[in-house]
C-alpha cells in the first residue's frame, strides 16, 4: 500500500516455528536488493502470525520488495517479489528517514528531508540528552551512510542532522 511517500507492506505466516527473523529487501531494478528492516520472528508455531513494515524512503518510481527468511539453522529462504510504484512528488516533510531502524549499531542509512548537502553534522543523543557520537559529513549526497566510531549500547536514541543553513532534521533511532 502507497500512503503519501511511504510503502506499507504486510504478510501472513502459518507457521514460522523454525524462522529466527525477517528481512525486508527493497530494489529499484528487481535485481540488486538491499536489506531496509529486519523484524525478529515471533516463533508463535502453529499460530497465523500478522506481520507489517513501513518502508519511509521508497525511491519514486517502482520499487521492488521481497522478504528473506532466514531460519535459526541459518537457512535461507526468499518470497516472491512484489512491485509497488511511487507515483507523483515524494513528499518532504523535514523528518529524516532512518533505516534499517531497529538497528544493530554496525551502520544506519539516513535519507535526508532535502537535496544533497555540501556539509552536514550529525548528532547521535541518548534518551537523558547526552550526545553520544558527533560526525561531520562533506558527501553531498541525499542519502548517507553512517558508521558508528563506536557502537552504542542498546535503547532509544534521537539522531539530529544539520545541514550548512543551520537547518536541523531528527529522527528516533532503536539500537538493539
């Protein structure tokens, strides 16, 4: 389902008594798929289980979506793959989008609200305000790619970008 510029996608399992997690993958060829959420398996048994991730930063156009099905003997399976087209204008509405959020604290992306930007800084705050990891960012692209220095503990973290105009973005970050 397309809402606005986010993808929502959901599915139906039987039986996942075996399934460790769910990987969302996202491609914009059909070929090439990048792994945007990860969603631990409820391990429910026979039980239907219902399922739904929000994909914040689909790219405009079609957008390509699979699930991969990762067992706790660690193998692998794929679902079909499912085509979802953007249409029109993706809207920006100054909030960042954060993926794959929860996060292991490796790497996260962050999709930025505008263009590319010439110099950014980037802020990692825990919940009591103390800020964690500072980075300064001269890419000038629209979508970033942040590694950690060190990788924070787990909880809830607000994650804060300001571009060169002083304008600030946020977005809440889970490090599990």
């Amino acid at each position: 389902m397309v809402n606005q510029s986010q993808v929502q996608l959901d599915w139906v399992v039987a039986n996942e008594s075996r399934l460790a997690y769910y990987g969302v993958e996202r491609s914009t060829d059909g070929q090439q798929f990048v792994e945007i959420a990860r969603i631990e398996a409820r391990n429910g048994g026979e039980t239907v289980a219902a399922y739904y991730h929000i994909d914040p930063a689909p790219h405009q156009g079609v957008n390509y979506y699979r699930l991969r099905q990762e067992e706790k003997d660690g193998k692998v399976s794929y679902s079909k793959v499912v085509a979802v087209e953007v249409k029109g204008e993706l809207q920006q509405d100054g909030r960042l989008s954060v993926y794959p959020n929860p996060n292991s604290g490796d790497e996260v992306f962050v999709v930025l609200p505008f263009g590319g930007v010439e110099a950014a800084t980037v802020r990692l705050y825990d919940m009591t305000g103390r800020l964690v990891q500072l980075k300064q960012l001269t890419d000038g692209n629209q979508k970033l790619r942040l590694q950690f220095a060190q990788k924070p503990q787990a909880g809830v973290y607000l994650l804060s970008v300001q571009n060169a105009q002083g304008q600030m973005y946020y977005s809440r970050l889970v490090i599990e």
